[in-house]
C-alpha cells in the first residue's frame, strides 16, 4: 500500500512514517498542504493520514477540496481535536476514520488496514485462493496448510493484487506502491517480485498479461 502524511509535527511524523514503513507499506510525508497537492497529483496513492492543523491551511479544507473534485482516496484524520463537533465536521467532509492524538501507533495500523479493506470491497481479512489461505489483518499466508514467509515488498506486492481481484495491474502502478519518491527503481525489479511470489505461492497465483501488466489467479496448478 502507498501511503501519504500530511503532518506538520516532526516527532509524531517521524514516528508515523517508521511505523507504516514497519509494516511494509511505502510513505511519503509532507508537512505542507501545497506539497500535498503536488505530490496526489504526481502518483496514486491508497490512503491518506491528513492532520488538521498544517501550517498553510487547515486540513479539512483540504479534504473537502478533494473530495469535491471526485477524489474517494481513503483518508483518515490524525488530530488534536477531539470535540465530538470536530469529528462530526471531519467525518461529514469525508474522511474514512478520526484518530485523536496522542494514539497508540498499533491502533494506527489496525485502522489503516480495515479503512484499506472496505475499500478494496472486502471488510473480511481472511481470503482463500486455490490452496492458498490469507490473513490480511495478521499478513500471514499458508499453502497447503504450511506457512509461507514472504520479505515486506513481497507481501505489498501480493496484497495489492489481493485486494483488486481481476484487475490488471501495471508495472508502473505495482511500482509506485512499493516505491517513495526518493527511492531509485531498477527496471526489472517487478519483474523479480513477481517470479518470487510464483516460487512461494505458485506459478498460478499471478497471471502475466502480455504488453499489459498482471492480474491476480485462481491459484489451481495444472491438474489440481
């Protein structure tokens, strides 16, 4: 999952950032709601960690904004205020979740991956392909009844696709969920994720449509 911050306070997003990093998703933070802007504009992302409180505006006039230009990216606010009045105005401007600080950073990540579910149409975090049975929640995976250990790119990588079942996905677009901005991507570095994931997984979990990118399968070995 690709992840934006918009907060101000170093400490906090400090914390934030080293925590969802921690569990695998890539982030970029910003301190600045211009930059925040300029940085929805240039990539995809799949959720949005927005404070109130920036330093040229006030978030929630961000998100307004973007939600009135048809922007549904999941969004979920990190705030001081905690007056039901501000969480009644945050939730009515769209956002997805309200987080008042200081919060527990484990409860930041439970709901980010339950707002990331809903969104990908499947609030239940255990999934079966083929032989294949998956935890999102606890990102665990077994086949067979045997555990599989997948690296933090593997498993964002595979997620992504779990997540948006019969939908192609680019390599540009499986690039920019395991990439930041100021990271360097080798040209075939998708390439080698996904021919891991077969090896773990099995040479049907990912379908290669040619000139177009990939899809996730049904997981059936040829004579399963």
């Amino acid at each position: 999952m690709r992840v934006l911050l918009i907060e101000d306070d170093t400490v906090l997003g400090a914390a934030v950032r080293d925590q969802i990093a921690a569990d695998g998703h890539t982030i970029d933070w910003v301190t600045r709601l211009d930059d925040a802007r300029d940085h929805m504009a240039a990539a995809g992302y799949d959720l949005v960690l927005l404070d109130l409180m920036l330093p040229d505006g006030k978030g929630i006039n961000f998100l307004k904004d973007i939600r009135g230009q048809g922007d549904v990216t999941p969004v979920i606010i990190l705030t001081a205020l905690d007056q039901i009045s501000d969480r009644i105005e945050g939730l009515n401007a769209g956002a997805d979740d309200y987080l008042v600080k200081p919060f527990n950073l484990s409860e930041l990540t439970a709901r980010l991956n339950a707002v990331s579910r809903r969104y990908a149409g499947n609030p239940n975090p255990l999934i079966c392909i083929g032989d294949l049975e998956i935890d999102l929640a606890a990102r665990f995976i077994s086949k067979g009844g045997k555990s599989v250990s997948l690296t933090a790119r593997e498993w964002v990588l595979f997620e992504a696709f779990v997540q948006r079942p019969g939908q192609i996905l680019s390599k540009a677009q499986l690039e920019e969920r395991l990439y930041s901005f100021d990271s360097e991507v080798e040209s075939n570095t998708i390439e080698v994720h996904v021919s891991r994931l077969r090896k773990k997984l099995g040479k049907k979990v990912l379908e290669t449509v040619r000139g177009v990118g990939y899809r996730l399968g049904d997981g059936q070995e040829e004579g399963a």
